[in-house]
C-alpha cells in the first residue's frame, strides 16, 4: 500500500523527468527544424514526433540504468507521457495547468 510520501516523491519525479524531457524535445526541435527535409512541416508535428521517440527511449535507459525488466505498459505509458511532454515543449506550463484548473475537483 502507497502512502502520500511516496505517491509525493513519484509525483515530483514524474514532474522532472516532465520537465527535462520537455526542455530536450524542445532544443532537438531547434536544432533540427531548418534540415531540408523538415522546412515544409510545422514544428509542432516535429516536436511530437520527437516527443514520441524521446519519451520510450528515455524510459528504456531508465530500465536499464534502474535494472528493470522493460515490460509493455511502461513503454505504453512513455506514450502517453509523450503527449504530455509534446504539450509542455510546444505551449508551456500555462497550457497544462489550465487543463488541471478545469479537470480538477472542486469543492462547492
């Protein structure tokens, strides 16, 4: 069973890797959106591409590095945390905090 503390200390990793992953789709995307071949397509296509390779291999060299077997629903959730990371690259913060300000509960 999950006590606060750690489900606090996940949810703050979380927000790193968030973070940093997001800072690195971010600098790959300016680095690479004036090749000729990516001129014609818009940065944001680019930027959730590079989000969708970035976020499975950072989760295998995280198996990797931790000793973990790398099994089909991490690789599953690195998806779903590369549109998350894609949102962070590509609107900011605000973006995603005003998606929690309309999801989350309120209390009336």
């Amino acid at each position: 069973m999950m006590n606060v503390e750690f489900m606090m200390q996940y949810t703050t990793y979380f927000l790193m890797a968030v973070g940093v992953l997001a800072f690195l789709v971010s600098a790959i995307v300016q680095a690479i959106k004036e090749l000729p071949g990516l001129q014609r397509v818009p940065t944001s296509v680019v930027a959730l591409a590079v989000s969708l390779i970035l976020c499975p291999l950072a989760v295998v060299i995280a198996c990797q590095y931790l000793k973990l077997v790398v099994t089909w629903y991490y690789v599953f959730a690195s998806f779903i945390a590369a549109f998350i990371v894609y949102l962070v690259a590509t609107g900011g913060w605000e973006r995603v905090a005003k998606l929690w300000e309309r999801a989350k509960y309120r209390n009336k």
